[in-house]
C-alpha cells in the first residue's frame, strides 16, 4: 500500500514538472496572435532560429575536427598496379637450352623443342595467359596463374622468329596450347642413298664403278684405260648395253683376258647370219675347185 502511494506521488511531481516546462516554453516562444509587435515579442520568435544556427555551427565544428584528427592520424596508402610476365625455357632436340636473340627465339623448320613457360608477377586471382607468334602465325596459351608451368613440345613448319608475350587478364577464346600437347607434326625426310665408295685394288685402281648421270660404257672404259669387250665380258653385259643410274660396273684388273670362248660366240653370229643360197654357192665352188685339182 505504501509503495503504490509512493508511485502515485512520483508521477504526480513528473506531471507537474512536464506542465511547468511546457508553460515556460509556452511563454518563451508562443505570441498571441493579436498582441502588439514588441521587443520581447520579436526576441520570442527569433529564439528558434538562433538555436537552430548554434547547433548547425557546433555540428559543422565537429565534423571539421572529426576530419582533420582522421587525415593527421591515418598514415598514406600506396595502391600498386598488378603486373604478370612469361618465364620461357627452350630445349632443342639434344636438350640443350636455346638463347634468345635480340628479336625472339630463332626455331628451325621440322625440329622438335621443348618448351616450358612459367607465369609469375603479382596477379594471383586472375593470372593471364600468353601469346606465341611467328610472323602470322598467332598461338594462345590456357589460363595461366602466377607459379604456373606450362610445357608443351612446338615443331615449327618453317623457320623463323618467335615471340612469347605474357597478358594479364583471361583469354575469350578456345585455347591453343594446353599442357603437354605438341604443335605441328614432324615431317618424314627422304633419306639420299649412301654411296659407298668403291674399293681399290692394290695398282691404287677402283674395282667397282658406280654410274651416275650420262655415263656409257664406252665413256667408263675410257676413264678406266680399259677397253670396251673387257669391261662388258667382265660384267657379263652387251657392249651397247643401257646403263642404269647407280648401276655397279666391275671394273676388270689389267691383265684380264676376254675367254676365248666369249670371243669365238661373238664372231658366230655374224658368221651364221649369211643367207642358205649364198651357203650352197660356195659349197659349189669349193666342190668344183676339188674336181678340178683332181683331173
């Protein structure tokens, strides 16, 4: 009971305090509206106003303060560009690293090179990529970030300059290059035949000939010092015989004979080749010559 009396009285005192702070308000700031223009009375309606002004102006001091204690405080930062660039590493066929010239790296036509690029400099998050290019030729590489290593085997078609060229940003496109992959295909060489050089006899003379272009038998013979029946009888061919190039011709020593036999069926033929009747005639005329020694 006593504390609700207690309460009561409390709001009671705050009640009155609230009526007596709005009638000093009330009396301060409010005219009446058909009261005289007095001093007092314009002083009553100026009062807001120059409330108003001295708050704006301790806001506005503040605020002054606030930035100049923040600006002398708050020590400058420096804001860096992120920069990215391409390490490259050549091998060559006999894995020996390549030099770069003052333009790019000189490739040969149909040769194989390793090559490994490794991306570094500060843009983490988005890396770049890099561009190969070869007059027009123009390779863009995966996505690579800083720390990456790329490797991939180049067999350029012909030779040239090229340039590696390392972009900060990412590629729109599908890439060229990708890990481990080989560019352009080698392509098979035709292989010249080795010539074998012909043995010498101990007279410092070659034993085998081998024809080249425009040789004839009778051209070789004569390179030789030999004749022409030697040379044919000793490779078995005829004396107007077609020579292939690179064809081997024997070459017969000095004191080789043609046999006796090659010979004699050499001069057959021509022999035999003689018409019956002329064979018959001059059986006739040897049987009369035989008639007549007779008688």
């Amino acid at each position: 009971m006593c504390l609700l009396i207690a309460v009561k009285e409390k709001e009671d005192k705050i009640r009155k305090e609230a009526v007596a702070l709005k009638q000093w308000i009330k009396s301060a700031l409010y005219v009446p509206k058909h009261s005289k223009p007095t001093d007092e009375n314009i002083l009553r309606l100026l009062m807001p106003s120059f409330l108003g002004m001295i708050l704006c102006m301790v806001f506005l001091a503040g605020t002054t303060w606030a930035w100049f204690t923040a600006s002398v405080q708050t020590q400058p930062q420096t804001i860096e560009a992120a920069n990215y660039d391409i390490t490259v590493l050549i091998k060559d066929g006999n894995n020996q690293p390549l030099e770069k010239t003052e333009k790019g790296y000189l490739l040969s036509a149909n040769a194989e090179y390793t090559i490994t690029l490794t991306a570094g400099g500060t843009a983490k998050e988005f890396g770049g990529y890099c561009i190969v290019r070869c007059e027009e030729a123009t390779l863009y590489t995966t996505q690579l970030r800083p720390g990456d290593t790329l490797p991939f085997t180049l067999i350029p078609e012909k030779e040239g300059i090229y340039t590696f060229t390392g972009v900060w940003g990412s590629y729109s496109g599908k890439p060229d290059i990708t890990n481990g992959c080989t560019i352009g295909r080698k392509k098979e060489t035709q292989r010249v035949p080795e010539v074998s050089e012909p043995q010498q006899n101990s007279a410092g003379r070659k034993d085998v000939h081998i024809v080249q272009a425009e040789d004839s038998l009778w051209g070789i013979a004569a390179q030789y010092g030999i004749t022409v029946e030697k040379i044919a009888t000793y490779n078995d061919i005829a004396q107007d015989a077609v020579l292939q190039i690179g064809q081997e011709i024997k070459i017969p020593p000095q004191d080789y004979e043609v046999p006796a036999a090659s010979s004699t069926s050499s001069i057959l033929p021509e022999e035999s080749s003689s018409k019956p009747g002329e064979a018959a005639e001059s059986r006739g005329d040897e049987s009369a010559e035989t008639s007549s020694d007779s008688e």
